[in-house]
C-alpha cells in the first residue's frame, strides 16, 4: 500500500451560517418574531452586525451553524490528538470492522522524507514487516472481526484513517486558535490550516481573525512562542 496524502474535504455546512448566527444573536436584542427576524437577516447584509457582536465576546451565537468535514490520509498518531477536543462529532474507520489484509496506507513524517531516499525506504520497509505482522496474527487468530481487533495491535501510529468531524462554529475557531499553531504538531497542524481555508470560503466574517492567538493579539504561547507573530498573520489574514 503507498503511502497516503493528506486530504480535506468539506462536505456540509450548515446553510447560510452566517445569517443563522446574526438571526440567533438578533434573537436576544429584538421584539421581532421569527418571520420578522428572517426577513432582517435577508433583507439586510449581516457581516457588520456579526463583527461587531463577536468581537464583543458573545460567542455562544456560534454554536448554531457547524462545519463537517471528511479527512484522509492522516495518521492514527493525528487521530489521538484531533479527538482530543470534546466540542465536536467523529466517525472513524474502524480497524475492527475494516480489514487490513491486503496492506495499510501509511503517511511518512516529512523530516523522514527529508533524511532522503534511503530513509524512506527503511521507513517503508518498517511499514512492510509490520503489515506481515499484522497478516501472521489474522491468520493465527482466525476468521471475524476478532481477528482484526487483535492483530492491530501490531499496526504503527503512521497507520492511515479516515475520519468524518463535524464542529460548530465556536469550537472550530477554539480548534483553529490551538492547532493552527507553529507549537502544534505538523499534521495536525496542516489538516487544521485546510479546515480553515475552506471556513474562510463560507464564512468570512465569522472567520475572519481565526487561526492561531497571533493573528488576534499578542502570541499567548510566551516563552514558547515561535517568534513569527508577523509571518503567521500574514499568513493567515490572507488564506
Ligand atoms: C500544542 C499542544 C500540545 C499538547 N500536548 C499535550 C500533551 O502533552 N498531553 C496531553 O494530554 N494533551 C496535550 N494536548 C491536548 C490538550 O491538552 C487538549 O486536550 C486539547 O487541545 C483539547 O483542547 P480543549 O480541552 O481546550 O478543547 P475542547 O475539548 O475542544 O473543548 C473546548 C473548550 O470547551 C471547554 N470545555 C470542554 N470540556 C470541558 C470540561 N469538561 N470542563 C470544562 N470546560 C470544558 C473548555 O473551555 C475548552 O477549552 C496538547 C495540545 C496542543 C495544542
């Protein structure tokens, strides 16, 4: 099996999500019922009133649209990390019910690549004898999902999943301010930035500043900070 690249996709939103947000904040401040409330939201252009409302703080109104995405190619060792974040929703290939007989897609550190061919041969050889290991104890374990709960256990982090994530708006921007950040880790942290280019697409006011601490403010990372404030808004200003 080669190795695997990293692949983004947004497959839904939440329609609109920036009229729902506004409709959901104007919710709190007008006498409008909700047919009233909705020809507001259409009639009039929202992205001020948003701006002005989330950079009041009051971003609970986020919470009403979501984001989901279908992931590939990334590893297990980003699956740990991803799922750490409580706010939001995950399916993810199983490696119970998936068999992996016929070889696993693996993705390759770049600082492995970087070391030059031969570092990557012993890299996918590793890869090879362990997808061996793995088809030695399907057959010692016999036939059924059994058998593949236990011989993954000889399967490395660089294994390759595919995950479905869904997040709101606020967690996404929670998501964004941590793991667009140089002190994340590499994947994580590039599966994170294409999130964000296709968020910006839909949504450009409600992601407008998102990305790490930097782009808003100060860099909150202290004496761990990268020292690339200026590049990293830059950069993401302008995704
Ligand atoms: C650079 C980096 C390094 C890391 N290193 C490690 C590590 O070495 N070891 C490790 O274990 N983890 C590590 N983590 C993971 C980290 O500790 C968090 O578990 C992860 O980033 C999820 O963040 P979160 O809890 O803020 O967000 P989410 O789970 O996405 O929650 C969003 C927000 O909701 C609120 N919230 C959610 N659940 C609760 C709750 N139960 N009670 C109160 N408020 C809640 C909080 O305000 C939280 O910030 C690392 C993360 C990063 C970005």
């Amino acid at each position: 099996m080669p190795e695997k690249q990293l692949k983004v996709t947004l497959i839904a939103h939440t329609p609109d999500p920036e009229k729902t947000c506004a409709l959901a904040a104007r919710t709190c401040y007008s006498a409008l019922d909700t047919d009233g409330l909705q020809q507001l939201v259409q009639d009039k252009d929202q992205t001020a009133f948003l701006k002005r409302i989330l950079g009041s703080g009051h971003t609970s109104v986020l919470e009403h649209a979501s984001f989901t995405f279908s992931v590939e190619g990334v590893s297990r060792a980003l699956l740990a990390q991803v799922t750490r974040h409580r706010i939001a929703s995950f399916s993810v290939q199983s490696q119970r019910y998936v068999s992996l007989a016929d070889g696993f897609g693996y993705i390759i550190p770049p600082r492995i690549k970087a070391l030059g061919d031969e570092a990557v041969r012993e890299f996918e050889r590793q890869m090879d004898q362990m997808q061996q290991w793995y088809v030695a104890w399907q057959e010692k374990l016999g036939s059924g999902e059994g058998s593949n709960e236990d011989a993954r256990f000889v399967l490395p982090n660089a294994c390759e999943t595919h995950i479905t994530l869904t997040m709101n708006c606020r967690e996404l921007l929670h998501f964004f301010s941590l793991r667009c950040c140089n002190r994340a880790q590499w994947e994580i942290r590039e599966m994170a930035r294409q999130m964000l280019a296709q968020c910006k697409r839909v949504a450009p006011a409600i992601f407008e500043s998102a990305g790490p601490g930097c782009v808003s403010g100060p860099c909150p990372e202290g004496a761990k900070s990268c020292g690339r404030a200026a590049e990293m808004r830059e950069l993401f200003l302008n995704l």
